[in-house]
C-alpha cells in the first residue's frame, strides 16, 4: 500500500537527507537516498528543492566533478529551523495516527 505524500512531508524529508551531509548533497545523490524509504522520481525532487532554495532553507553551490560542475545542496540556518519543527510536528503526528490503527479511544478524541 501507498501513503500520499503531501508537500509539507517531502520538505520535511528532504531536509533530513541534505541535512545528513553537512557539506551539501547533489540531487541525485538525494534521490537515491530517499528512494531507500518511499518512491520519489527526480521530476518530483527537482520543484522541492528549488522551493526549499526561494524559502530560504537551502543554498546552493557548484563544484567540479569529474569535469562537470556538479549542484550541491545545504541545509541553511532557516532551513535547520524548519527541520526541527517537522520532526516535532511529525512525532506528534505519528502517535496519532499509530493510536488510531490500534484503535485507542484517546487519540480519537484527540483528532476532533
């Protein structure tokens, strides 16, 4: 089965990727790396990270790779910031959402 996701969910994931590689990851490298946990195609990556890069919360810088110049991306202050309310949000999420496939009451009555 697939989960949806949404835009806010792949922001939140893509920071944790670049964010892993203190001095910047490229795009492919990034695909690879979450293609590990969900389904993502480089057409779908490409629009999140040039939305993370005018929001602020990656830069970006080009280097020399075999001949090429390769676009690597950074996790800015911002984008750290951003990151760190994710995981919050998703922690608080998650319980939920788990509570509810168990079929506790509580979380129930804590989603209306």
């Amino acid at each position: 089965m697939v989960f949806n996701t949404g835009a806010s969910l792949l922001d939140g994931i893509v920071l944790a990727v670049v964010a892993k590689a203190p001095e910047g990851a490229y795009g492919y490298k990034i695909t690879q790396d979450i293609r590990e946990m969900i389904d993502i195609s480089e057409s779908t990556l490409y629009p999140v990270l040039r939305r993370l890069q005018k929001d602020g919360c990656l830069t970006v810088c080009d280097r020399q790779y075999g001949g090429r110049n390769r676009r690597y991306y950074i996790v800015t202050e911002r984008g750290r910031e951003q990151l760190e309310d994710y995981r919050k949000s998703w922690e608080i999420y998650a319980k939920k959402i788990s509570e509810i496939f168990r079929g506790c009451p509580e979380a129930r009555d804590g989603m209306r």
